[in-house]
C-alpha cells in the first residue's frame, strides 16, 4: 500500500513521501514480529517425481509449464507471454528468451536435461499447425492441443495442481510464486551466489532476490553439519561412533 500510494503521490501530486521520516518510523514499528506470507516451494524431488510419474496424456502442459518455469524463475504473466519465436531448438539443448519481463531485463536460459527436453519437443510437436497463434502454451486436453492460448490464472495454479497430484500438505499455499522461489531456493543450494541469484530472476535489488530463497530442509541439515566438532570426524567424513559400529 505504501509504494502504491508513494508512486500515486508522486505522480499527481508531485509529493515525495519517501523523504516522510516519521512515516517510515512509524511503519518500521509496526512491521515488527510481522511474517508476510510465502508461496511454498517445490523440492527437487518433487518436481522430478511429477516428471517422472504423471501421465502425460493428462498433464504434459503442466509438466512443461513446471520446466520453463523452474528453470528461469518465471513469473505467471512471462510465462504466459513466451512465444515460439522465443524458443530455439538445439541438438542438445533448448535456449529460450524472456524478452518480455516485469523489469524489462531479457533474461535467456537453457534447458540441458535430455528427459526435459524431450518432453518440451513432444509438446511443441502437438501445437496446431495451421494458426497464427505465437503463444507457446495453448490449451492441452486429453493428449491434444487446441487452438486457445492458456490463460494466467491456469498458469498460476500449474503449482498448486502439481502438490495436490504430489499429496503434499496445503496444496493451496503453492502460488503463483512457486516457481520464482523454488528456483531461487535450488540455486542457492546449488551454490550459486548473490550475483547469479539476481542475474537468474531478473531482481535489481539484492533484498529483493534474498526474499525469494526459501531456508529449505537441506540447507539446514548442511549447516548443521558445519556444527559437528572435528574432532569426531576421521578422514573420510564418518564418525568414531560409525566406525566403532562398523567394526563390530
């Protein structure tokens, strides 16, 4: 609410309430123990076990949907903008551009796994021919494509449908943030740094793209690792307990 109205004022007023410093010290006051709430993420696993098990005469499109946006931490409405021309098949690889995004940054990323590939291939092979549509995802029903773009919200749910298929607890808390912090969250476990992290999603601000990792299970397990002390740990990473056990 604050930036839409300080972009309001400032628009037709000509006031500038970001300089307003009893304003912010009174928001920073009332910001205190608030915790804004967050799509869930999609593990690895999960994403790999929707992949690998669903059926692809029902949920092809939402399977490709999953890939291009999880591999370039795409929003709802890129997604829904990306077209064939944006798309380029490569003997091992597909590199797709996102010259239409929220912050007006084209974004280019490749998609290498051979399964994903294949998978993209399969369904860009069953979009009509003979149409003049441009957009790439267009309606998917019953191993069929139809000559109807899908529409942002359809996109927007792809992750929800993805948890509900999964089972996974509170289905309705995947958003149409997901696949942007999902993706964030992997490369940051991945190793990836800051730079990357913002170059990946397209994010100007650092605050902005740390907002988006998510302190998945893995993460956590590995820095508790960094607790155990060294001296329980021989050469090749196993404990004197486990050795004990292994010799008896």
């Amino acid at each position: 609410m604050h930036s839409m109205l300080r972009c309001s004022l400032n628009l037709h007023q000509n006031i500038d309430i970001s300089k307003f410093n009893k304003l912010h010290a009174l928001l920073k006051q009332a910001l205190v123990g608030y915790v804004p709430k967050k799509s869930k993420i999609l593990e690895e696993d999960n994403i790999n076990k929707f992949i690998n098990e669903a059926d692809n005469e029902l949920y092809l499109a939402m399977k490709v949907i999953l890939i291009i946006g999880f591999n370039s931490a795409c929003r709802r409405d890129e997604l829904l903008n990306l077209s064939t021309d944006d798309i380029e098949f490569k003997q091992d690889s597909i590199i797709i551009s996102l010259p239409r995004t929220k912050n007006n940054i084209l974004r280019t990323f490749a998609i290498t796994d051979t399964n994903w590939i294949e998978l993209i291939k399969e369904y860009a092979k069953l979009r009509p021919t003979e149409t003049n549509q441009k957009t790439f995802f267009v309606t998917y029903r019953n191993g069929r494509c139809i000559n109807s773009p899908i529409g942002i919200n359809t996109i927007g749910k792809v992750s929800k449908n993805v948890a509900v298929y999964l089972k996974l607890p509170n289905p309705e808390l995947f958003t149409g943030h997901c696949f942007q912090r999902s993706s964030a969250t992997h490369l940051a476990n991945r190793g990836g740094d800051l730079l990357t992290l913002k170059r990946h999603g397209g994010w100007k601000s650092s605050t902005v793209a740390e907002g988006y990792v998510d302190a998945s299970l893995k993460n956590k397990v590995d820095v508790a690792k960094m607790f155990v002390p060294q001296e329980n740990i021989d050469l090749h990473g196993c404990s004197r307990n486990s050795l004990y056990n292994i010799q008896h």
